[in-house]
C-alpha cells in the first residue's frame, strides 16, 4: 500500500523466476548507501532489504534487474559461501562467490528484459550518479576493463564481487549467447 510500484517489481520478478512472492518478506530501509540484499531464514522464507538510497538512484526498470538479481542469490542458494573464519582464507569461496554474482546478474537481466535499463542501473551503480551526470554508452564502460588488466594482487582474490564493468561484459555476452534463449522460453512456458 505505501510502495504499489515497488510491489509490482517485487511481484514481477517473483513470478518471472517461479518464486512464491509470499515467500519474500521486502522492507526499505533509509540510507544514502546503493545497497540491496536478500538473505534466506527458512528454507523458502527470504528477506530482501533494499536500501532508499538505491531506489532513489535506479527507475522501476533498473530497479526489476537489482530486485532480480537479489532473488535470485535466493534461488540459486548463493548463503551457502562462508566468509566467517577470518584465520582461514579459502579463495575458492571467492570465486564461488564472484561466478554467483554473475548469475545472479544473468536472473535480474531475463527480469528486467531490457538491456538498456540493465546496463544504465550497472553505471549508476558503480557511479553513485543519476540520469542527470551519465552519458550511457555502454561500449565506453566495457572498455574500463581495459584497466583491469595489471596483475592480480591478493585483495582481489578476496573480492566477493567482480567489478562492475566485468559483470556487464558479462552481461553483454549473455544477451549474445544462446542461454537467454533458454530464460526466454523457459519464462514463456
């Protein structure tokens, strides 16, 4: 009642991945963080939190690709990667880690079903800056990766995220593949 078109989205994605929207309790909270997460406390009993400040930043569209993705950690049972133990570093876990981000993005991208709005709520993301500051070109943030490429150093085999402009090549090379065909008509069945 306080968030009709936030409960569209929510409900959208929900029915778009096969989830029971019954199942999601959803809560905003306010801070100027771009923040989003949904974590698991029963089997089939999710909590997805989503911060105003992201809401704020994205539109409904790039919001359904950010609410997908959430829901889909869920789904696909991205909890199960322990980062508890300090004294011991297992950076297999990161990169479990790392390739469920990708397929999260791959569940929030069929959500949102339009590339554009995918990709503008990634550079927003990653810039904190709204419509009025970026220009949307796509190829432009892909190429950043370019700048990626010096060696690899310890902190980033503990990144539990890839960069941004990783995920959106990501991205771009799923809406090439024959895997989105596979999202599209599993969805239209």
């Amino acid at each position: 009642e306080l968030l009709p078109d936030l409960y569209k989205i929510i409900y959208s994605c929900c029915e778009i991945i096969g989830v029971n929207n019954n199942d999601i309790q959803s809560y905003v909270y306010p801070s100027s963080e771009i923040n989003a997460q949904c974590q698991q406390i029963r089997p089939s009993e999710y909590i997805l939190a989503i911060s105003s400040g992201i809401i704020n930043l994205l539109n409904n569209k790039e919001l359904e690709f950010v609410i997908g993705h959430e829901i889909g950690h869920a789904v696909l049972n991205h909890f199960q990667f322990d980062f508890s133990n300090p004294e011991y570093i297992d950076h297999d876990i990161y990169k479990l880690s790392r390739a469920g981000e990708i397929s999260a993005d791959r569940i929030g991208y069929v959500c949102s079903s339009d590339s554009d709005s995918v990709f503008s709520a990634l550079m927003k993301i990653c810039s904190g800056l709204n419509d009025n500051y970026l220009n949307f070109d796509i190829n432009s943030f892909v190429s950043l990766a370019k700048n990626l490429k010096d060696p690899i150093n310890l902190s980033q085999l503990e990144m539990t995220h890839p960069p941004l402009v990783i995920r959106a090549r990501a991205l771009i090379w799923f809406s090439m593949s024959e895997l989105i065909n596979t999202f599209n008509t599993d969805i239209e069945n």
